[in-house]
C-alpha cells in the first residue's frame, strides 16, 4: 500500500493505469475508503481507454490517518487530494466523485482551480433535509460520545471502527485529541452543513458567485426525482450556475439511491458506479484540454 504524507498525515493511495491519456482522481462517498465495491471497477473502465487513475482513501477512512483539520473535513479532504496528485506529478486532474465525493471534487476546484481540469459529479447532496442530515451523521454521534465519555468514548463508536482497525496508530491520534478542542473541530465542521442565505450550497467556499467563476468542464449525472439526499433541484441549480457544463442522466434507473439503501445485503460500497466509466471517458475526450 503506497503512502504519502501531506501537510504530517499519511495518506493511502493507488494509481491504475499508466497511460499517455489524462489524470482523474476518484473520491468516494461517505467516510469509505478506495477499496470498497465499485471504486477498483470505475478506475480501471477508466483506465482502459488509457488514463491514469487516482484511488485514495481520505482521511478519516480506510488506511490513512485521521485528521481533525480544516474549515470543514470536506474542505480539508479536497486540500489533501489536490497536494496529492501534485505530488504524484499527476498535473491537472478530472476530478470525479459521488455524493461526499462529489463535494470534495467541487471544493477542489473551487480551492485550487489551477490544479483542476474537470469535475465529473453525481449523488449531489444538498437541500435542507440532505444538508441537516449529514450535519447529523457525520459529526453528532461523535459530539455526543466526547462530550459524555471523553476520547475513549468516542474510538468505542463503530463509524470509527474501520480507521481504528486499518491504521492502528489512529487509536493515538484520537486519545491525543483534547475532548473540548475536538468538540469544537466537529461543531466546526457541522456548521458547514447549515444553510445561511439563499445560495444553492452554505460552504463560502460554493457561494453561487464562485460557482459562477469556475471555468473548467463539468459532467453531471443528474439526480433522480426520487431522491431525498440528492435531490433534483440541487443537480438541476448547479447545473444553471455552473459556466461550462453538460448535465445527462446516470447509468441506472431514477430510483437508484432508493433502491441502494434499500438493499444494503451486497457488498460495502457502490458496485454499480462501474457502469459511469464509458460516459466519463466519452465526455473527457470531447471537453476536457
């Protein structure tokens, strides 16, 4: 397992491929690493037409450390992917992701343009429900847990079983962290989520004026009706603010996030995602330098 240190956190990876084609970078959603189901499948699709692909496991997931950095974790994590494929001399990079991976690759690019050549999103979170609810699932079961147990608390909660038990040396980090300072990083980074004005996202860092301003290529797959986490009207209102862009509908069927909640037998992760490779490399190959 490849491991590079950004900014003092290790940070898991993997490049598939080695062609002479163009760089992406995958993020996946929630707080799951590159190696769950369907990650390996979309990179290498991906990989076959002659890319490079970057899988990675973000901080606070997989194999990397955790990290209690950053305006918000999502903003931290687009920082942390960006120095890392200027490390790995990927250059300017599509970055592509689904839901959590999704934010991340808008906040790339809106935090480091220069480094950004492309965004290829879907699962796009956002209204007051989406929003709320991930301010929720993220960061009170934590609050709660430091508050009334301190950081021992807080490593016995199972959403931070997987980074305990694939980085050993989490376990540390955690206890080093100061239960009011840690507190503070997750109301932090809840507030995020916490809708401020009438523009589409509440991170400043999304205002509709600095969507406005990004200039590289954007494939979205659109949201489906049926979505509550993702609903249609924010992939629809990115779309209108968005300068260079082309909006399709994904792969699969409207119900497609309904239908995978309501089934979660299979394995962890995205094993239908596979199935976006062809669009993402059609459209890479007519709009993007």
């Amino acid at each position: 397992m490849p491991v590079m240190t950004i900014d003092g956190v290790s940070v898991a990876y993997e490049v598939v491929g080695d062609g002479p084609g163009k760089s992406f970078a995958l993020t996946p959603g929630g707080r799951l690493g590159r190696d769950v189901a369907g990650m390996r499948e979309l990179a290498a699709g991906i990989a076959a037409a002659g890319h490079r692909v970057l899988l990675w496991d973000k901080p606070n997931s997989g194999e990397s450390d955790v990290c209690f950095k950053g305006v918000s974790e999502t903003a931290m994590h687009a920082d942390i992917v960006v120095a890392l494929t200027e490390k790995l001399g990927l250059g300017r990079t599509i970055h592509c992701g689904g839901s959590a991976g999704a934010r991340t690759s808008l906040l790339a690019a809106s935090r480091h343009p220069g480094s950004v050549a492309g965004m290829g999103l879907w699962w796009i979170s956002g209204g007051v429900y989406g929003l709320m609810n991930l301010g929720m699932l993220y960061c009170s079961g934590s609050i709660i847990a430091a508050w009334n147990g301190g950081m021992e608390a807080v490593i016995a909660l199972p959403e931070w079983a997987t980074v305990l038990e694939r980085n050993p040396g989490n376990r540390q980090r955690f206890l080093d962290q100061d239960p009011k300072a840690f507190i503070a990083t997750m109301e932090r980074w809840m507030r995020a989520y916490c809708t401020r004005n009438d523009d589409l996202f509440p991170d400043p860092d999304l205002s509709d004026a600095k969507l406005r301003s990004l200039d590289c290529p954007t494939l979205i797959f659109n949201n489906g009706h049926s979505d509550m986490n993702h609903t249609r009207p924010i992939s629809d209102g990115l779309a209108k603010l968005l300068p260079e862009v082309r909006c399709i509908d994904g792969p699969w069927p409207d119900t497609e996030w309904v239908d995978f909640m309501a089934d979660r037998s299979g394995p962890v992760g995205f094993p239908r995602w596979s199935m976006l490779a062809p669009d993402l490399v059609a459209w890479a190959a007519e709009m993007v330098p």
